[in-house]
C-alpha cells in the first residue's frame, strides 16, 4: 500500500511537471500551411485545393449560403476555377492555437478576382477567419472558413 501511494504522488508530480504546449511554435506551423494554401489554390488544382478543408467543413461567404461538407465545398472551387480570370490568394495576419493544441483560428487578408458582367476583371478584398482542427493523424484541418468584404474595395 505504500509502494502504491508512492508511485501515485511521483506520477501525480511528475504529470504537473510535464511541459505545456508550445502553442506559438504550432501557430507558426499553421500559418505556413494556410500560406502554402494560398499558393495551391493559385495553381487551379481543384483536389490538392480541397484537401485542406476537413470532411465535415463549412465554408460562410457574405451574400452566399452556408456550403456545408467537403463535397459542396468542391463543387464550388471547381466552378470557381472554370471562370476565366478567376483568382483567389490570402495572407494569414495572426493566429491563436488552443491550449490544448487541438483547434486555431487565423485572420487573414484575402483578395478575390473575377470578371464582372463587361469581362472587366474586379478585384475584392476580404477579410477572413478560418477555424484549423487538428485530425487524429495530427494535421490541421480547415473545419470553418468565413468570409466578408473588408474595406475599400477595388472596382
């Protein structure tokens, strides 16, 4: 019995020792995954672009309905990317990753080109929150991604 409460307060010492999550060094990792993202969906690549976002993901842009899972959401960027002149990239501004190193969220800046009705080619800036969920093999998934016109627009 005594061997036993032993080893209960060495386990029970050594777990309040144990180190915390290095949350700035996985934000840095996130951030350089939505940075290389960005240079994906620039390439067209419909698949690797749809790879980041998880199976169960919602994607809200202003004036649009809720895309909700991972087949609506590729549904869409295959269209997107059919418009000629159609262009998308972002910069991810900051992060905050959990505590528990199992969920972040990035701001970023995000710009969106397409042809208006003239074939005259717009450019929309926006401002973005995507929510990051760490899977079960340890990569980050996109599992929210929220999109809203941000000021001064380019038209």
């Amino acid at each position: 019995m005594k061997n036993t409460a032993i080893l209960i307060c060495a386990f029970l010492a050594l777990s309040c020792t144990q180190k915390k999550f290095d949350t700035k060094a996985e934000g840095e990792k996130i951030m350089q995954i939505s940075r290389e993202w960005s240079q994906v969906a620039s390439t067209g690549d419909v698949e690797k672009t749809v790879d980041y976002w998880a199976e169960d993901a919602i994607l809200l842009s202003a004036g649009q309905e809720p895309l909700q899972g991972k087949d609506a959401i590729k549904n869409m960027v295959e269209e997107s990317f059919k418009i000629p002149g159609f262009r998308i990239s972002w910069q991810p501004q900051n992060v905050v990753v959990s505590e528990s190193g199992d969920m972040a969220y990035i701001i970023e800046d995000s710009q969106i080109s397409f042809p208006d009705s003239s074939g005259q080619i717009q450019t929309e800036n926006n401002k973005a929150v995507s929510i990051w969920r760490k899977q079960k093999n340890g990569e980050w998934k996109n599992v929210i991604d929220i999109s809203t016109p941000g000021p001064n627009q380019n038209k």
